[in-house]
C-alpha cells in the first residue's frame, strides 16, 4: 500500500506557515495528498493564492491566510480565525523564516531584531496561541523547521541563532507539555534548493556544484526531502517521538566529508 493510499493525515487540520512557496508550499503539497486539510499563512498573497488554488485543483482541501509573523496581533487573530473555523488545530508547523545581513557586523539592530522576531519568536507567539486548544484536547502535534546552521557556522549569523533558539523551543515545549498529550519535533534541512538561494546563486550560479563534495549523498536537498519527514512526524507512525532534531541534511552534519579525503590523501 502506497503513503498516499493510506490517507494517514486525514482528520488533522494543519497549519502552516510560509506556505506560499519553497519547502512550506512541498509541506503542504504532501500533506494535503494524504489527506491533511492544511491552513496557509504567508505574507505574498500572490504565492499564497497560488498554492491554495494548486492543492485545491488537485482535491486537495486548502485554504490561504494572508499574515505578517513579525505582527503578535495578526498571529493570535489569524491562530483564532483558525480555530473557529474548523474547531480545532491538530498540527502546527513553524516554517516560514526570515533572512538578512549575513554577517553579524553587517547587520543593524532592526535587522537583527527582525530576522530573531520572524524566525524564532513567531513561532513562539504561534505555539503560545494553539497549545492552549491542543492542551484541553489531550493531543496536538508541533513540527518546527530547523536548520544545520543551528549546529555548526555555515553563515547567516543572525538567522542561526534564531534557528539555534528555535530547536531549543522544540524541546522547551515537548519536554514541558508532554504529558499533555503535546508532541513537538524540529526536522533539521541541509542545503534545499529553493528560491531563498537565488541571491546568492547570482553570485556564484556554480553555486549547489561547489556545495556538492560536503554532501556524502552526492546532492543537494529538495523541498520534497523535508516534506516527506515533516508529514512522518505529523502521522501516528512517529508516535513515540517528541523533542527530537530529524535531520534531513544528505549526511552533511555527519562529518567532513571533503576533509577525510585529504586525511586519507585519497584524492
Ligand atoms: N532552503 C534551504 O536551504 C534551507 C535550509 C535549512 C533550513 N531551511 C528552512 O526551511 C524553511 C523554508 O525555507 P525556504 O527555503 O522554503 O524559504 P522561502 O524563503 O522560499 O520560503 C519562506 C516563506 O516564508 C514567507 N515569509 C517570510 N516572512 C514572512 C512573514 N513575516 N510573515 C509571513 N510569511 C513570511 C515567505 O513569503 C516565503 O513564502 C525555513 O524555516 C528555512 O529556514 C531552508
């Protein structure tokens, strides 16, 4: 029996945010094609619209809200509007995130600010808005998207330590209200192919090749590859698991890979 016959995500109602496109937009696609009924938040309406028609077009059962996670006002009234709508939220995957300056030197205070409030303290404000519900219903699953670069200095500095915040949060809230009935797990990506690399893909367009040789896969990730961990977690097949990082990274976090053929001058 194939994952898509088992229908196994119908009856959750999941939310997610930064859905309009890259990882959050496959998140949604697979979830809704085993049969999740998926809430969308994103801040491009365009991208949103997209999405939702998209899964819809297919059967699937989605619907789009425009929001701006960086607004503690438009998180609750959205996480309500939600709530109200189809009595209940299941599942709440913590997706979107924002990128800036990569160097700490180089960013300003705001920037800073800004890149902690929507990657990390969203999902804080978003986790603080459902678990109430999830609390009075004995179950909720929490799924937060992570990065390597909570692990080890691949860039982005301001973006990492929310990232590193970000998995701290994971096991915050599993640990505190496990025996609530809460589950909550970070998958932890390598290197995806997205949009968000476009900027630096106009620097070096060699850019995933020369990344290539770190990944002992032999390729960078797609946003497939976290999907298909993301929806295992939100199943019933990934029961016992809470306040784990899944990492999805091709082997990257694993060791050195370019670095053992040097040791072992085997190249
Ligand atoms: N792409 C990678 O290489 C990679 C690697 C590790 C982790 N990740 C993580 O995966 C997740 C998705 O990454 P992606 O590559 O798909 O990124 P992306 O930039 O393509 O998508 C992010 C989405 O979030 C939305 N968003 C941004 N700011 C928002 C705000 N203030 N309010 C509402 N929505 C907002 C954007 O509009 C966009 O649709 C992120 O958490 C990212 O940190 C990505």
């Amino acid at each position: 029996m194939s994952l898509d016959e088992r229908n196994e995500l119908s009856n959750t109602v999941m939310v997610i945010t930064g859905a309009g496109r890259g990882i959050g937009k496959e998140i949604a696609k697979l979830a809704s094609s085993v049969g999740a009924q998926v809430a969308l938040l994103d801040i491009n309406v365009e991208n949103l619209t997209k999405t939702v028609d998209e899964i819809n077009a297919l059967n699937g059962r989605a619907k789009g809200y425009t929001i701006d996670l960086s607004s503690e006002a438009e998180i609750n009234s959205v996480i309500d509007s939600i709530e109200a709508e189809y009595g209940r939220i299941d599942c709440l995957v913590n997706n979107a995130m924002s990128v800036g300056a990569e160097d700490f030197l180089k960013s300003s205070l705001e920037d800073w600010e800004f890149q902690i409030k929507v990657t990390l303290t969203a999902a804080f404000l978003n986790i603080k808005r459902v678990l109430p519900g999830m609390i009075a219903r004995g179950a909720g699953n929490i799924i937060n998207i992570g990065s390597v670069n909570a692990k080890t200095m691949v860039g982005s500095d301001a973006y990492s330590v929310a990232k590193a915040g970000l998995h701290a949060l994971t096991r915050a809230v599993a640990v505190r209200y496990g025996s609530s009935g809460i589950r909550c797990n970070s998958v932890m990506p390598g290197s995806i192919a997205t949009d968000v690399w476009l900027q630096r893909a106009e620097r070096n367009p060699k850019v995933f090749q020369d990344l290539k040789p770190w990944y002992p896969r032999g390729r960078i990730g797609t946003p497939t590859d976290i999907a298909e961990a993301v929806v295992f977690l939100a199943s019933s097949r990934s029961d016992w698991m809470t306040g784990t990082e899944m990492i999805v990274d091709g082997g990257l976090t694993a060791g050195l890979a370019p670095m053992l053929k040097i040791i072992e001058a085997s190249e």
